[in-house]
C-alpha cells in the first residue's frame, strides 16, 4: 500500500489548477507501485515503466496472450472523436487530459471536484490482465493499470441511499467533431452501474495500460474498466462520477433501447438484434485464427454471478 495523506480537497479549496500535472503524477503513482513490487528506486523514461515489477492484481485472464499493444492503440472506438475506428489515434490527440478533475456528488457524505492528482495519491496502482469483449463481436486481453472504482468510492463515503452510479464523460466540442455536430448520440457520452457492481473488486478505474499512461485515444486520463460487461459500459475521459438513488441514463442504453441495456453482461445465448454473441474475433489474431466461444460473463461468472442471483439471465442484457 502506498501511505499517503487522506487529504482531499474540494472544489472550494482548490487554488490554481495549472500548478498540477496530471500526468507527472500517474508516473509518480505508478513508481510508487513499482518500488513497492521491487524495492528499487528507479527512473522512468519516456513514460514507460517495468509493468512486469507492478504489483498484479490475481485476477489474471484465463491464459489467453496480451493482445499487442500496437493493435489496442489504432483500434479504438471513441465516438466523440470519429466512427472510424483508426483515426481516433490522431484525433484524440488534440484532447488536453492535463489538468484534469472529477467531481464526485450525488449520494455521498463528501461530495466534491477533485484534482486526478489527489485522487492518485490516496490509491496504489496494479496492473490487470482483464479480458475485453466489444458488442461488437471483437476482443482482446489488455494489461491494465489502475485501481478499483470501490477505493475511491470509500473516500467518498457512499450514502445507504446510493444505490446506483452514473460516470459521465468530458464534453469538449472544440477538439470532439462529433459533439459539435450533434451526430448520432447524446452528449456527453454517459454510463451506470449498480452499486454493488461498482463496489465489485474486478471494476477498476484506468489510468495506464501495457506500462504506459493511458494513450488518449484510449481514454485517458481515467477510464473505467469492467471486464464481464460489453466494452461500451467502459467509459472514457471520466470528468463526473454521480451516485444515485435511481437507474441512471446510459448514452446507448437512451439511443437503442432495445440493442444496448444497462446491465449488457456478457452472454453468448442472448445475441443482439442484428447479430449473434455466440463467438468472437481476437483481435490480433491472423486470417486463420478461429472465432473464440464467448464465455458468460466474459469469463468472469466464478466472480460476479452471484451479482445476480435474483434475475433471469435471459432476460437481461
Ligand atoms: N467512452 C467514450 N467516452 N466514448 C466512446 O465512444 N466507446 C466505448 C467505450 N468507452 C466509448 C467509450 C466502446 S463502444 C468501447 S468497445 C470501448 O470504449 C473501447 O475501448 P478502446 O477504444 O480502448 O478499445
């Protein structure tokens, strides 16, 4: 554990944002990591640090290879940005991810905005091996770095009332053509999970991946990550985190009810209205590479199911 101040501050006491460096901190956060997985103090260049030396989380995917980074790097979707799902890496690009806060409100004892600086330094970085499955019918194994949502919730101190969590993406028209354009969804780009789906250890908050900090077109400077649901619930660019008496509005979820639902576990017998969830392409993979069978919840049924207990799995997505 890296023991830091439990100092956080809130937007009444915040003084001049410039003076913070975002991403000078993720790379000191992720040293701390590493000094605490190796003992050695070191330096890092060109933002690249020893993943190997992160503390892992035992959440390791089933042996399935880390899909190479090249390919997670130019093949992203980030709608904001552009429907293609290569030229994000240059568009993103134009993205400022520093400075860069989060408020937290809605449901908790100590709401308020607060600096990724500060978020940072109250949490330990690990890297996560998690399997990732699009809708779309793609997936691929990404070494993650990050921390749970469920740490930075407790700093919040959750209400009993809060009973859902609503994460809300950056609105940045100026550097996002599609925000300008007002084209296909609402914006800013929104999501929701049930509390106990936040609080659950395998929901982390990223901010690197394959030893680096997060690429923008990735989602820098903080994503989520929830590796049994379909790949739109992993929101990038977080800048609000709101928790809430009641379901929140979900960007697909409001644009296609019918295809897109709030929960959107992985779940290969439930297909989506125009195409099966039955297998996968693994990205990275060459022409031969047969589709892989699509496990329910991606995989990750020992850990979550018993999220659900109560519900039909037929009967939501
Ligand atoms: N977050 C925002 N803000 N905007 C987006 O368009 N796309 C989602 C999700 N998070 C998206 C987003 C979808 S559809 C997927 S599959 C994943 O991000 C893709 O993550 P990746 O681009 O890092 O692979």
């Amino acid at each position: 554990m890296i023991i830091k101040s439990n100092k956080i501050i809130p937007a009444s006491e915040i003084t001049d944002p410039l003076i913070f460096k975002n991403r000078r901190q993720i790379i000191k956060a992720m040293a701390g990591s590493l000094l605490i997985g190796s003992g050695i103090s070191s330096v890092f260049a060109n933002d690249k640090i020893d993943w190997i030396k992160l503390p892992k989380a035992n959440v390791l995917t089933n042996s399935l290879p880390v899909t190479p980074a090249e390919i997670v790097k130019n093949y992203t979707n980030y709608y904001e940005f552009t429907f293609n799902k290569t030229d994000t890496t240059s568009l993103a690009q134009n993205l400022r991810t520093d400075p860069w806060s989060v408020e937290i409100s809605g449901e908790v004892e100590t709401p308020g905005v607060y600096y990724l600086e500060d978020i940072l330094s109250h949490q330990s970085l690990q890297e996560y091996i998690y399997r990732f499955r699009c809708v779309e019918a793609w997936s691929m194994v990404v070494p993650w770095i990050g921390f749970p949502l469920s740490a930075l919730l407790k700093t919040v101190k959750p209400l009993s009332s809060a009973r859902f969590v609503q994460f809300t993406s950056i609105y940045s028209p100026q550097v996002m053509p599609n925000q300008r354009d007002n084209a296909m969804l609402d914006w800013p780009y929104q999501e929701g999970l049930r509390i106990d789906e936040a609080m659950h250890p395998l929901t982390i908050l990223a901010v690197g991946m394959y030893g680096e900090t997060m690429p923008k077109q990735n989602g820098a400077p903080l994503r989520l990550v929830v590796p049994w649901k379909y790949g739109f619930k992993s929101i990038k660019a977080i800048v609000k985190i709101e928790l809430l008496k009641k379901p929140p509005v979900t960007t697909w979820n409001k644009f296609a009810p019918n295809d897109y639902g709030f929960y959107s576990n992985v779940n290969p017998t439930v297909a989506h209205p125009r195409w099966s969830q039955n297998s996968e392409r693994q990205l990275g993979g060459s022409f031969f590479t047969p589709r892989r069978q699509t496990e329910l919840f991606n995989g990750y049924a020992h850990q979550v199911a018993s999220l659900y207990n109560d519900m039909d799995l037929r009967h939501f997505f």
